[in-house]
C-alpha cells in the first residue's frame, strides 16, 4: 500500500467524490494514436484511465478524471485527445478533512 505524508493512497482516494456527466470532457480518437509510437498518456495519466488495445489503439473511462490536463499535455498526436473541463458542477471533487 502506497502512503503519501502518513495517509493511505487508498484512504486519500476514499474521500474523492467523481460527478460523472453524460457528456465526456475528455474525447480520445483511437484511429489517431495507432500512429503514435510513445503512448505517453498510458504512463502519464495519474488515475491510470488510459489502456492500449490490442491493434494499437487507446481506450479510455472518463469517469473517475482527475481533470489535471497531463493526458493532452504529453500527448504527441494532433487531434488525437479532446479536453474540456466537465459541466458546471460536474467532474472531481476533493473533500478536505
């Protein structure tokens, strides 16, 4: 079990709320990361929301987003990620406490 400053990863994560909103604020067009060869937003998103297929394509759950942006700013394909914050009042929520 991974501890960040004397809490759980999995406690801290316990006291995140996710909104999901019918409509995705992250798109991914898996046609145009067939032609990527680093595959960084696989490595690089923290709530591990990236998979590779097995014809070279991504998939992609939107639903637990932390919505820091790392995916489309490693991504090295043009057009391959679309990235918009959620509806208002949708998307992460940290709780404090």
């Amino acid at each position: 079990m991974t501890r960040y400053a004397g809490i759980a990863f999995e406690d801290r994560m316990a006291t995140v709320e996710f909104r999901v909103a019918e409509r995705p604020h992250i798109s991914v067009d898996s046609r145009v990361c067939e032609g990527c060869s680093t595959k960084a937003c696989v490595t690089a998103c923290p709530a591990d929301l990236f998979a590779l297929t097995a014809d070279g394509g991504i998939l992609f759950n939107y639903e637990q987003c932390f919505e820091c942006g790392t995916c489309y700013m490693v991504c090295n394909e043009e057009g391959a990620i679309s990235w918009s914050y959620p509806d208002g009042g949708m998307g992460v929520v940290f709780h404090h406490g």
